[in-house]
C-alpha cells in the first residue's frame, strides 16, 4: 500500500503530466487521492512547476463537510466536488478536475457527449453527461457534479471544465485524457455534419468487453 508521501509526491507528478500533456493550463483543474480516512489534494493557486509535496493539503473525511485542512496551503477552491465524490462513492479514490480545450468547449455549450464512439463505454453508459452550472467552489456545483456522475466516471461541468474519477490516480487519468480525446472527436464529428451514434446495445456489449481493459485500478 503507497504511503501517504508517495500519494502526496503522486499528486505533483499528476498535476504536470496533466499541464504537460495539453488537458490543462496555468494553476487551473486539481487533483486529488484518499488515503485512509483523508482527502489529499492540490493546493489553491500554485503553478504546478512549484508545487511540492508538502503543500498538498488534507482533508477529513470521517465527518462532516466543514473544510478544515491540515497544511501550509489552503486547498483547491474546487475541494467539494472532490471530498462529496469520495464521501459518496467509495469506489473513487482519486479525482481529475481539468479544463481541456475540446471537454470545455462542450461544457460550455451544454452538451452531453453521447454514444458517438465505444469508447464512451468507458465511463459507465451511453453518455457523459454536463453537470449544470454553479459557481466555481460553491457546495451547489458539487452536488450538480454528483448527480451528473450517478452511475459515471467523468462528466462535464457547464461553462466550466471536465471531472473523472478512478479507483487510483493512474485510472483516473487514463479517464481524463480518454474524456478529452472523445470530446475532440464528437466536436469535430459535429462540424462535419453530426456524428452516427451507436445503440445501447453496443455500447452494453462495449462495456463487457472493456472489463478489464485500459488503466487497472491501483
């Protein structure tokens, strides 16, 4: 079982691939694992370059929501939508909150993405659906997230950006890039004309295939 400074040293490793590989910019998006009874996650406005694992900060999550942290640095604004995933679902152990440019787009035009490509399946249905617009930090937008992702794995955030969610920090950005590359697709496939959606059928028969496959949990 990883240590807590190795999930504190995951975290920084996950946030520059994140910026690295395009799904984000800048200090926006945060990431976030549970360990034991705690939520850790990235601090509030630091530029991942100078993030070290000391400042990630550490949130109960025995009790209830009350937003006290142990650490140097204040959490992400976005700390609910992380601490009422895991408080909710115990099969999330660690959450991806980014802006990608094409998950965004859609976001902010409310889409959902549906069954336009198999690997849609990926994320526990027909569809990923937009969660509806609320504040940035706000403990509305967390309970909008929630009840986007019933029976999901990622879903949209109006005029916002993208969440996913894994059962560790490895599957749960597996998730946010496959999200990312769907998005690209269906927008593109939208200005060519419309995409050809698949039935649920085949996205039922997708889901049973896909067990097992991609980022096993850690």
């Amino acid at each position: 079982m990883a240590t807590e400074t190795q999930a504190r040293k995951d975290i920084v490793t996950a946030c520059l691939e994140m910026n690295a590989t395009g799904l984000n910019q800048g200090a926006s998006g945060n990431i976030s694992i549970r360990f034991q009874d705690r939520m850790l996650i990235s601090p509030s406005a630091v530029p991942y370059r100078k993030m070290t694992p000391e400042m990630i900060a550490s949130l109960d999550l025995s009790g209830d929501m009350t937003g006290a942290w142990d650490g140097p640095r204040r959490p992400s604004t976005e700390w609910r939508i992380h601490w009422m995933l895991m408080k909710t679902r115990a099969d999330v152990t660690a959450v991806v909150h980014a802006h990608p440019p094409y998950g965004t787009s859609l976001a902010i035009m409310h889409k959902t993405i549906p069954s336009c490509h198999y690997m849609i399946a990926a994320f526990g249905g027909t569809d990923v659906r937009c969660a509806e617009y609320a504040t940035f930090g706000s403990p509305e937008l967390a309970h909008f997230v929630v009840a986007a992702m019933e029976g999901r794995q990622a879903c949209l955030l109006a005029n916002h950006g993208t969440v996913a969610v894994g059962m560790g920090i490895e599957q749960a950005m597996w998730r946010a890039v496959e999200l990312e590359t769907i998005a690209r697709q269906y927008y593109l496939a939208m200005q060519a004309g419309g995409p050809v959606l698949l039935t649920k059928k085949q996205i039922d028969d997708t889901m049973d295939m896909l067990d097992g496959y991609g980022v096993e949990d850690s």
